[in-house]
C-alpha cells in the first residue's frame, strides 16, 4: 500500500497512478488522513470492481449502523417497539403530507 498526499496528487497524478499499477493500492491522504482510496481498474474488471465497491460501501455503512446501534442500546429493541416506532413515523408523515396539500 502507498500513501499519497492530495498535494503530490494533484501535482503530479500520472506518478500516482503508476504506483497503483504497481503496488494495486494508493491513499490518498488529506492532513495525515485518508481520505480515498485507488485501485487500478481495466475494461476486464470494470464492472466487478466497480460491483465491488458498492458491496464495500454498503457493508460499511451496514457495520456503522450497528456499532451506532450497540452504542445507544438500540440492539436490545424488541420488533414491537421497533414497529411501534416506524408507526408514529408514518403518521407523522401522513399528517404533514396532508398539511401541504
């Protein structure tokens, strides 16, 4: 894995995207943060790359949402409060969709 700063990137991305093809993974860093990440990508792999990181995101987002879950005791809902919750929403809903009509 290499690590790239935005500044060297944007100075000079063709060196960035050549150790890519090498080492397969670049970071980009902001500030000592990573802030993206690259992966050489060809018209073969494309698709499933691409299928890929959508699967990552997803799986990320999916992670977050139960580690938020765990922190605020939100896991030990029963599927009664959840449902009693998503009703109060839909009405909630309901009674403004009625206002603004």
């Amino acid at each position: 894995m290499k690590m790239v700063t935005v500044r060297e990137f944007r100075a000079n991305p063709g060196r960035s995207l050549k150790t890519g093809k090498k080492t397969e993974d670049v970071v980009l860093t902001n500030n000592g943060k990573p802030v993206a990440l690259l992966w050489p990508v060809n018209e073969e792999n494309l698709e499933e790359s691409l299928k890929m990181a959508r699967r990552i995101r997803f799986d990320l987002a999916l992670h977050n949402i139960r580690v938020r879950a765990v922190r605020n005791g939100l896991d030990k809902m029963t599927m009664d409060e959840i449902n009693s919750i998503v009703d109060e929403v839909r009405q909630e809903q309901r009674a403004k969709g009625k206002k603004a009509a």
